[in-house]
C-alpha cells in the first residue's frame, strides 16, 4: 500500500494543496494529527475528506474537541484561545469527533501515532537523549512514525526506528518548505514541497492570532536549529 502521511497542517490550506499536488496518488493518506487548530480549519477539514484518510489524534484534536465547553480562554493563552477559534468554526458536529480518535495506528507494520504511541503531546527531539527515546517507545514495535514537533528526523533506539514526517503546515525547518512521509509498502521516505510559504503566512496572519508561529515557521523562518533548543528545553523541563 502507497501511504501518504501528512502531520501538522494546522489549517494551512495552501501549503496542503501544495503537497497533495506534488505528491504521487495513495491509496491512503494518513492524516497524523494537528490538521486543526488553524486558519482555515473548515476548508482543510473539507479538503482532507475528499481523500481516502485514516486519522490519528494529535493534542489539536484534542484540544480543539475541548474547547468546545468551559470558559472563555485568557487572552495570552495561545493554544486554548486558538484552539477555540477552531472548535467555533468548525462546529461541534465536526469539532467532538476529533477528540475520540484513536492514539495510534498501524498499516503494513508501521505504527502512526502524533508524538509517542501513549501519549499526543511528548516531546522527542533530533536533540533528545536515546534514554528518552526508549523510554517513550517501549514496546512500540519496528517502525513508528510521528510528528508534533514539526522537524522531521529519523532516529533508531534499540529495535525501533522512529520517524518525525514534519510538518505539512506550520515547518519548522528554516525555509518554510512544506514537510511529509511517502511510505511504499512499509518502506518510508522523507519528502519536501516548496511553494509560496511567505504569501501563506501572510495569508494566514490576516485570520489568525498566533502570528509569532506563522512568523517562526513560514513568513521569516527561524534557524531549525534554534526551534530545536527550544523544544528540547521544554521537554527536559517536563521531565
């Protein structure tokens, strides 16, 4: 099976139609979580079901779905204010099912999860120690691939080989090139697309709140390198 495997569109509509057009045909495109929270939640949710997907929840789903109750978020909260914006405009119809997908799943041996098999929201990065790694893949089995910190990356500790696909959307690579994962049979390939990256972000600044993500990612991308440290630090602060 031919399996295109997109993580982190959050919203950006420009940079998926970029990759669906530079992409060959699937059979399957594995949708790897974070297609929402974004800008354009309504028109990537409509672009992705016209397309043979399977999902798997990444912590936007479940946020978004959360949002869907509760108070009105602080105005310096960025994740819940923008995970809102989301859940208001997609609707409760479309917003409450993202937060029931399944962790993970698997196809022709390879497991698709958003950050590690048990949990949507850890931190593994290209700086991570092998320590946190076999500790977040215990049991995960060959192959699994990810996403969530929106650098692609290949690494193998003891049995397992883990692969960060990138992000389609929000890239944290230094040139705003959108990122993703071919796999051909069980067999995976990192790929890129550039496009228009800058007039995406500035397209999408004109909608959307979280402008210093657009910025880092797309508009005036940010050493990849520097995002690195950044969430390398997070992660080693969770710990």
């Amino acid at each position: 099976m031919n399996v295109l495997a997109l993580y982190d569109i959050h919203g950006n509509i420009d940079a998926l139609e970029a990759v669906l057009a530079a992409a060959p045909a699937p059979d399957l495109v594995l949708v790897g979580g974070d297609a929402v929270p974004g800008p354009f939640a309504s028109a990537t949710l409509d672009r992705l079901a016209e397309l043979p997907t399977r999902w798997v929840r990444g912590n936007g789903e479940r946020e978004v779905a959360a949002a869907l109750e509760g108070p009105d978020p602080a105005p310096d909260d960025v994740a819940a204010v923008t995970a809102r914006l989301s859940a208001q405009e997609i609707g409760a119809a479309r917003a409450t099912p993202l937060g029931a997908l399944p962790l993970t799943t698997e196809v022709d041996g390879v497991l698709y999860c958003h950050a590690t098999p048990r949990d949507d929201a850890v931190i593994l990065t290209r700086l991570s120690p092998d320590e946190r790694y076999a500790e977040a893949l215990a049991g995960a089995g060959p192959l699994v691939v990810a996403g969530h910190t929106h650098q692609q990356h290949d690494r193998t500790v003891g049995g397992t080989r883990y692969l960060n696909a990138g992000s389609v959307g929000l890239p944290y690579e230094g040139d705003g090139a959108a990122r993703w994962l071919w796999v051909s049979d069980g067999v995976p390939e990192l790929r890129s697309t550039p496009y228009d990256s800058q007039a995406a972000g500035r397209r999408m600044k004109g909608v959307w709140p979280d402008a210093m993500s657009i910025d880092a990612a797309l508009v005036a991308p940010v050493p990849a390198l520097e995002i690195t440290e950044f969430f390398e630090q997070r992660a080693q602060q969770a710990t």
